[in-house]
C-alpha cells in the first residue's frame, strides 16, 4: 500500500537512534492495520484498530498522570515557607516540567500535556522571580544537564538574565536536535540571525541546505 513507504522510512529514522518503546510500540501497530488492510482482512483489521486505539488510551491516560505529577510538584513548591527548601522544590518542579514537555510532544502526541507543561514551566519561572532577592538565576544549575530538554528550558528562561551564556547553549541545541520539538523550541527562542536556519545577509531561505 502507499502508506507503507513512510511508515517504512519513519521506522529507518526511529531504528537509528534511541527511540521510546512506546514510540515503536505505535508504528508496529501501524504497521500491522496497513498490512491487514492490504490484505482486505477485515476480522485483522478490526484486531489491528483495537490493540491500536488501547494503546492510544495508554497513551492518553499516560499524559493524565503526568499533568498530575506536574501540578503536584508546584503545589508543593510553592507550600515551602522557607525560601532556600522553595526555590530547591521549584528547580525540581522546574525540571519535571520540562522533562514532560518533550515527552508529552515527541512521544505522547499529547499538546494538551505539553502546553500545560510550558505554561508551568514559565510560572515557575516567576516563582523563582518572586523568592527574594529573585532567584531566576538558580536555573542555571541545569545549563550542565545531559538532558536536552531541561537544558533548553532552562536556557530559555535564563536569556533575559544571562543572553551570552544561553545564546551558544540554544544554537548547539538547534542543530543538534532539529527536526525534533526540543530543536524547534531552541530556534524559536534563538535572537534574530543567530538560528541556523536563519538565511545570511544576501542569502535566501532557498539557499540553505
């Protein structure tokens, strides 16, 4: 069937990396509801669209829990009387979110649990503006994460505080990480003209390879 060839390439892209299993689990499932299509099957098709659809309310209620998780981590956080335990629960909060923005984009396919991620990532950010004297700052213990997406969160909230040490940070981020939402996040809060895929004076965008 035609959709078989980008199933096929998407599975070379996803084989050549570290992919999520459930990732994997989603395009064999795919798989086999082509295959069984192709075959005019019906009683596999409908076998195929069933272990599918549970799979993707695995999914699903995979994002419920994580949402919850975030809530929680900031609810706690912003409990603490004490200013240096806060910011501490803050900075955890602040990595959980970031950590369940990229999963819930590249893995889940859940924008409702990624947005929700972002705008408590940016809440958190003022939270850590609001503990005297202002401990934004404190985000820059992430700048040294293995983790991309923490890092380019963190990275994105540090720009107006420290834009010399973030910039080269988001631009290694984008080339490393692009076509992926974590590459796409480092773009978007790359400064005019320092984006990779930004064309060069006299340049057009057709230009770039």
């Amino acid at each position: 069937m035609a959709e078989d060839k980008p199933l096929s390439a998407l599975r070379e892209v996803l084989d050549d990396g570290e992919t999520d299993p459930r990732l994997m689990t989603k395009l064999d499932l795919l798989e086999n509801l082509f295959a069984a299509a192709g075959k005019k099957d019906g009683k596999a098709i409908m076998d195929a669209a069933r272990k599918l659809k549970a799979h993707e309310d695995d999914m699903l209620a995979a994002g419920q829990k994580l949402r919850a998780a975030m809530a929680t981590a900031f609810e706690t956080a912003k409990a603490e009387a004490d200013p240096d335990k806060r910011t501490a629960e803050l900075l955890a909060a602040f990595e959980l979110s970031a950590k369940v923005q990229f999963e819930a984009y590249d893995v889940l396919n859940d924008k409702e649990t990624g947005d929700a991620a972002v705008v408590q990532a940016h809440a958190i950010a003022a939270a850590l503006d609001a503990v005297p004297p202002g401990r934004r700052a404190a985000l820059a213990k992430f700048l040294d994460s293995s983790d991309d997406g923490v890092l380019v969160m963190a990275a994105i909230h540090l720009q107006k505080i420290m834009p010399d040490r973030v910039t080269p940070i988001l631009r290694d981020i984008e080339e490393r990480q692009s076509p992926s939402s974590i590459g796409f996040a480092a773009m978007w809060a790359l400064p005019p003209g320092e984006s990779h895929n930004t064309p060069k004076p006299g340049e057009s965008s057709n230009d770039k390879s």
